[in-house]
C-alpha cells in the first residue's frame, strides 16, 4: 500500500464533504474489494473516506409494502434479519450465501452496488426487484442504476445512503458458485411483483449485470420451469474466462433460471 489522507466522518454530511474537497478520494464502507484492490495497487486514491461506523447508515425497516435497507447494513443482518425473511426471503438468502462469515459480517449492501462487481449477487437482486437507490443526492431506479461492469450512475461526490426493495409476490435466487470465491459464476434472480416479471442475470455478462428479456416474456405467457428452460441463450457479450466459456455460461443461465422459478414456487 502507500500514502493517502484518511478521513473518518461522524456524519454523512461530513463524508460528504470530504469527498467533495479530496483530489481523488475513495469511499471505505466493508472494505470487502477496497482493500484488497488497495494491497494490489489497483487503485491509489489520494484520500480515504470510512463511513464503515456510521450508525445512521445501518437499518433494516419494514413499511408499507417494501423493505428499506440502509446502506451500511452488513450481509449477515440482512440475512438474519426477521422482517426481510418474512416478507422477502429470496433476500435473505441470497445475503446469506454471498462470500463467506467473515465477508458477511463485514461486507454492505451500499458497497457491494457501488461497486457492481460484475459477479457480485445483490445487484442481480436490485435489478430483479425493481429497487430504488437513495442517495445523497436524489433516488436512481436499479434499471438506471447499473452502466456497465464496475460502473454505476453515481456521481464522484454521491453515497448510497438506503435502498427500496417492493415486496414481491414470488422471487427466488439461484447461483452456481465459484467454489474458492464464492462469487457467482452465473446467478439469476427471478420475480414476480407489481413491476410485473423480472429476470435478472449476475455474473455472466461483460457488462455486468443485466436483465434476461427473452426470459421475462416467457414467464409472462406461463410462470413456469420449462417456460425459462426452453429459451435459448446467446453466448454473445457472456464472459470467458479460466473457470468457463460463454457458451457454458449461456447453458448455466438456463439451467439456474429453471431452478430460481421452481423455487420461487
């Protein structure tokens, strides 16, 4: 690692203006990816800003007919949490099975879609449960959210504060697992709300996350497993890489589409 300023803000206002006066800062919530990729000089911020211990950032609530979820809010309470199992349990174990104990207990749901690691497992869900991200700034739908792989619509100067899931009326999260990582090497997250049908689709893309049209339309004529398994996926724009092809992926898509409706039941 090297030298930078490291600023620890009481308040989200302060974080706030620590980015707004730093050269070229870097937000620390988890530290999950930021640190590691700061081991590897990957990325050489001039200042750090941890809002890891903002209480203000850690809340679970549910009203009305969505769950809000602070940005700070670690895996672990996400998937522990009695309201989300209850009222979106397809949550809850997606947030149950990112990563292992420890990256569940340090890692937040604000970090890992500011992030969007194109493998990474709640952006699948946001995309797929048509969520509303809150930030300091104003509320960016998930469908607006997400510009491409380890991209997303945020400003340099913009934090996550919460984010909005809409109760659905059956989801369901299916991935298949790097065994070593942990991170999805297909994961697809399927719905059915007042949005209508969503298929969201997580690390297969080279764009990152991104949502399975063709899939969502079949589901709309007959919600059921073989509606999803009988559509063909294109290998085009999937990722290739040492733990499989994009034609493999393609083949996983389906395979783990089928799966998410059965189980969503």
């Amino acid at each position: 690692m090297y030298q930078f300023n490291y600023h620890r803000p009481k308040t989200l206002d302060e974080a706030v203006k620590a980015l707004a006066d730093a050269d070229d800062p870097k937000l620390l919530a988890g530290g999950q990816t930021l640190i590691p990729t700061l081991k590897q000089r990957l990325a050489m911020p001039s200042d750090l800003v941890d809002i890891g211990s903002l209480a203000d950032l850690r809340y679970i609530k549910a009203e009305g007919d969505a769950l809000t979820i602070g940005a700070g809010t670690k895996h672990a309470d996400v998937a522990a949490s009695a309201d989300v199992m209850k009222h979106n349990p397809a949550l809850a174990k997606l947030a149950d099975n990112i990563g292992d104990p420890a990256v569940r207990h340090m890692g937040t749901l604000g970090g890992s879609i500011a992030n969007n690691d194109p493998a990474a497992d709640y952006p699948g869900a946001c995309l797929a449960l048509d969520a509303k991200i809150h930030t300091t700034k104003r509320l960016i739908e998930a469908d607006e959210f997400f510009t491409g792989m380890f991209e997303t619509a945020l400003e340099d100067d913009e934090i996550i504060k919460e984010v909005t899931f809409p109760h659905p009326e059956k989801a369901a999260y299916m991935k298949f697992a790097n065994p070593a990582s942990r991170y999805a090497m297909v994961g697809v997250f399927v719905s059915k709300g007042p949005w209508g049908i969503r298929v969201a689709v997580t690390g297969a893309g080279q764009d990152g996350v991104f949502r399975a049209t063709e899939m969502e339309a079949a589901l709309e004529k007959n919600w059921s497993p073989d509606a999803v398994a009988n559509v063909k996926i294109s290998p085009d724009g999937l990722n290739t890489d040492m733990h499989g092809s994009a034609e493999y992926r393609a083949h996983l898509i389906s395979v783990m589409a089928k799966r998410a409706v059965e189980a969503a039941g």
